[in-house]
C-alpha cells in the first residue's frame, strides 16, 4: 500500500481520553467509507486507526483514545502533537460500506469504534440510501457517549435511521439498553439472515459477535469487520 505524507490540522481533546484528529494529506487521496488508515511510526511498525469522515472530505478525520497506559495510541497522539508530518497508508481495510446492497444495515460500535460507523452513515446519507440501518453504539458509562447529539440528529432527520444507545455498566436512572452491545442487536431481532452486518470493537468482542450472529441466521459473507482478517 502506497504511503503519504499528511501533516496535522488540528486535535482536539473530547473527553478525557479521546482526541479527536483531522489530518491535512499533502497529495490527492481516494478512499471508501468504512477503510481505515495506518500511520507508520517507523520499520514494521503500522498503527491502525479508522477513518471517521467520508471520501468527499479533503480533510482525513480520526477518533484515537489514548491514556499513558495504552502506549499503542498515546504515542501516535505524541508524535502528532511535535508538529512533524506524518506517513500513512490510506485505504487499508475490506469493511467498506456495500453501497449497492438493498438489505437492511446493522452497524454496531463498541467505544471508539464510532468512528468507523460514523464514516458509513455520513456515506449512507450523502448517497441517499434508502435501507433501514440500526446504529448499536456501545460504551461502558454514559459519559463515553462523546457523540450522542449527532447520532441523535441521524436519527430524527433520517427516517430509516434508528439509533439505539447501550451502556454496559449504567446509573441507576438509565433508561436505555444495557448490558453488552451485541446482545443488544440479538435480543432485538428473532433473526438475522436479512441483514449486513457492520462490526467494529476489540477483537474479543468481534469474535464472539460474529459467532452468536451466525447463531441467529446471520450469513457470514454479509457480516463485515476488519477485526475478522486478524483473529
């Protein structure tokens, strides 16, 4: 995959663990939502991060959370933050969004994993597609809902927009769903054969996602996850 050099636009802190990234790419660059990017922090040493905007934009956005505990995003937010430019491969990834597919859409994010299912309704909305897409967003506390207004917006100005919050471990006055994501999506439908699936989460999440899916009717070949190439 051919690399670029991109320099940094701007980073914003939105909670206290996400950095919210645009990148500036100094040469034209084409991509599908849903791919992701690999910033090249030196020989063999590729981090990956999805893209969280649509090809349209001439800007490249990313949502990394980083703490000084997790040295795989923190030091890619440090080395954005020197000022030098960076070296990344664009167009990593085969979880791009199927736009000629009619079937009803599943996208299901764990924490982060936001930002990859953001790029594909900002795809769904630009294109006008017309299928029933239900947007599972999961996250351990309320307070890591850093984009809950904009699913909320998708969700009222888009009538085949459904979003559903979930919280694994919430206040007492939640009146949403709780628990693990992915039950979420199996205790809300009898069966799955319908749909294409999206999925994004840690790889312990995928796995037994994908398995559970496949369980309820899902076929495998319409449930898309760059987390399935690695386990």
């Amino acid at each position: 995959m051919p690399q670029i050099t991109c320099n940094v636009a701007s980073i914003e802190k939105l909670n206290s663990f996400l950095y919210r990234i645009f990148l500036a790419p100094t040469t034209a660059v084409s991509f599908k939502a849903g791919q992701y990017v690999s910033v090249v922090m030196g020989e063999g040493d590729k981090r990956h991060f999805s893209i969280a905007n649509i090809p349209s934009n001439e800007l490249i956005e990313l949502h990394i959370g980083a703490t000084p505990e997790n040295g795989y995003a923190m030091q890619v937010i440090e080395k954005m933050q020197s000022g030098d430019s960076l070296e990344v491969e664009i167009a990593n990834g085969e979880a791009y969004l199927r736009e000629e597919s009619t079937r009803p859409i599943i996208l299901m994010a764990g924490g982060t994993g936001f930002s990859y299912v953001k790029s594909l309704l900002e795809q769904i909305i630009e294109s006008d597609i017309k299928n029933e897409v239900h947007l599972y967003w999961g996250v351990k506390e309320y307070s890591h809902f850093y984009f809950e207004d904009q699913a909320n917006s998708w969700a009222t100005e888009h009538n085949n927009i459904h979003f559903h919050p979930v919280v694994e471990l919430p206040e007492a006055d939640w009146q949403g769903k709780q628990g693990y994501v992915h039950q979420a999506v199996l205790d809300s439908f009898e069966n799955l054969a319908e749909f294409d699936i999206y999925v994004v989460g840690r790889f312990e999440m995928a796995k037994v996602a994908r398995e559970d899916f496949v369980k309820k009717g899902a076929l495998v070949e319409h449930i898309y996850g760059d987390a399935f190439a690695f386990i």
